[in-house]
C-alpha cells in the first residue's frame, strides 16, 4: 500500500510545532472500507498530532460530518460498498464548499481516469495508490493549509484589528440577516465613549487602544446573545435581536453602571472610562435608518452629561 517509510522532515516537524502552540486540534475523517488502510492512515495521521475519525463507507462518514462540525479534512478510498468514493465527494460538496473541508481522495495508476473524476466532483487533491509517507504528509498540510489559511482571511475581513471584536462589514451583514429572520422587534445600540479624546491626550495612545481592547471584550462578554461590533474608532454598535426595547434598556443601564464602577488595567494604572448609549427599537425601519435614530439619541445622551442611556 505504502511504498516507504520516511521520518518526519523538519518541515512538519515545525509545523507540528505551531500547531501545539496554537493548542489547535485537527479532525481527520477517514474513509475506507478495509480496516487495514483505516489503521495504517491512523499510525500515520496520528504522528502529526491530528486527531483521526474512521468511517468504514459513504453512508458511515456522511453521518459522522453531520455530527461532528470540526473536520477539515476527509481522505476517502474509491472502491467501497453501498457508495463510491467519487458519489460521496460529491455528496460532501453539495453541503460543504472546498474551502471549509479538504477532500483528499486515494485513487489508483491502474484507473488513469479516476483522479480526474475524483477532481471533477470536487476533491481538492488526490494521492495515487501507492504512495509514500512523505508525499501523503505534503498533500494532506497542504491542503489544511490552504482551510486555515481562508480561515485567516475570513477572520480579518469580519474582525476589528486590534479589539478582536466584529467590525463594521460584519456588523451590518449579521445583522441585516438576523431582522430579515425576526418575529418581532429588535433592539439597536450605538455606544461612545465618553472624553476619549482626554484619555489619549493624558495617558497616550497606547493606554487608550488597551482600554480599547478591554471595552470591547466587556461589551462582548455582557451581550453573547446579540451582534457586538466595533463601527471606528471608540463608537460600537449592539443588536439584541427580538429583544423587547424596555429589556434592553435595564441590560444598557446594567453596563453603563459596570463600565462606570470598572477599573481599566493600563500599565500599572487603573483608570475609569465611562460610555454613552443611544438605544432604539428596529422593527419595520432598515438599519442605516435605525443607526442614525440612535445617534441622535446617543448625542442626547452625551449632551444631558455622558455615561447614560437615552433611548
Ligand atoms: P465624547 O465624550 O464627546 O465622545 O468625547 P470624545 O473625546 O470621546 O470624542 P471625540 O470624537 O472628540 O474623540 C474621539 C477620540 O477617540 C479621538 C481619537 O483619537 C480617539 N480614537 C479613535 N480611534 C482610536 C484608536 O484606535 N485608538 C486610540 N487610542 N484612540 C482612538
Ligand atoms: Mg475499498
Ligand atoms: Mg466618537
Ligand atoms: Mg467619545
Ligand atoms: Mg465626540
């Protein structure tokens, strides 16, 4: 089955290395109705640290992928009963696109046709039978290389830099799709904080990005059940969808009060950093409407002294 053995090159063994430090554990889904190869690609898979799942056909491993949301990769035989290899790559594809799970399939040199066929329903790649530890190795990082590299793309064009938190795009994009969903009415958020401006101009750029940083998280932290982005600059944005306006308003008033009694960590200081609410109900209006409805309350709010509510 394998032609030769060979020990693990420097390269994976760096990239085991990342993979360790990062404490990221890779689901593996391998297919094959003979027990020996499922075991043989185990050894092998098993020695990268991957985590490895075994499905014995078609029907077995389209069932563990509905369960099982981790798997990246899915190395599949051909030959198998009650489902071929290539129909269930093709199966795989309807459901997941080739960015998210990786198929490798195992084809055969004595079936010219068939790695082309495997490519054609939708594998990322495939190994001809027999192949060597080193060559399975390449392609199978390879492949997850390119997912984690998506992965990473599709990270930072959804996220805020330096808070971690939603950005912007992301923002309106959740949220346009969580009120075309709602049955009832949704409650909008824009917060600001208060004398920002101050806290750079006295304790320096540094110290306001790690409040920042730490405001951000609390917001997070206070609304998992809503869609929490930072707009720019020190003005965020929340949507609590179906949630009652008079709700929302005791849970705005709740952080207002957390933000104002917490101390932000900066260095060796604590400093106390206060926010500005500006709340409306969003049911029929769309969301470019209801964010300037909120700004004018949020300026309501900055002008009736800072650190409240105004809805
Ligand atoms: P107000 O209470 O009226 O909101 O006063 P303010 O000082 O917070 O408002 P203003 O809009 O005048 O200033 C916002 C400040 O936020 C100015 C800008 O330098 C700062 N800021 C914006 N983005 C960042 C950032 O990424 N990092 C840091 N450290 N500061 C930022
Ligand atoms: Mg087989
Ligand atoms: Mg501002
Ligand atoms: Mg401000
Ligand atoms: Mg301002």
């Amino acid at each position: 089955f394998i032609l030769k053995e060979t020990v693990h090159s420097f390269d994976y063994v760096g990239k085991l290395l990342t993979r360790l430090k990062r404490n990221m554990q890779v689901n593996i889904l391998v297919v094959d109705d003979s027990l020996s190869v499922r075991k043989y690609l185990r050894t092998l898979l098993e020695r990268q640290n991957f985590t490895v799942i075994e499905a014995v056909d078609g029907l077995d491993a389209l069932a563990l992928l509905a369960e099982t949301p981790q798997i990246k990769v899915v190395i599949t035989d051909y030959e198998m009963p009650n489902m071929s290899g290539v129909e269930l790559t093709s199966k795989i594809r309807r459901k997941h696109p080739h960015e998210k799970i990786a198929i490798v399939a195992i084809s055969s040199s004595n079936n010219a046709m068939l790695t082309a066929r495997f490519l054609k329903n939708g594998a990322n790649d495939a190994l001809n039978k027999p192949f060597d530890a080193e060559e399975f190795y390449t392609r199978i990082f390879r492949n997850l290389e390119y997912i984690e590299q998506i992965e990473e793309i599709e990270f930072a064009a959804n996220h805020d830099y330096l808070t971690k938190i939603k950005n912007r795009r992301c923002f309106f994009e959740l949220s346009n799709q969580a009120l075309k969903t709602a049955n009832k009415p949704s409650a909008l958020a824009l917060l600001d904080l208060d004398h920002f401006k101050a806290i750079n101009d006295t304790y320096g750029h540094e110290a306001g990005d790690i409040i920042l940083v730490q405001a951000a998280q609390r917001m997070a932290a206070h609304f998992k059940d809503g869609i929490v982005a930072r707009l720019g600059g020190e003005e965020f944005c929340v949507l609590l969808p179906e949630t009652s306006i008079d709700e929302a308003l005791g849970r705005f008033e709740f952080l207002c009060h957390h933000f104002d009694s917490f101390e932000f960590k900066v260095l060796t200081q604590s400093l106390n950093v206060t926010t500005s609410i500006g709340l409306v109900e969003i049911s029929q209006q769309d969301l470019s409407t209801a964010l300037k409805q909120a700004d004018e309350a949020l300026y309501a709010a900055k002008e009736h002294g800072r650190n409240q509510v105004v809805q």
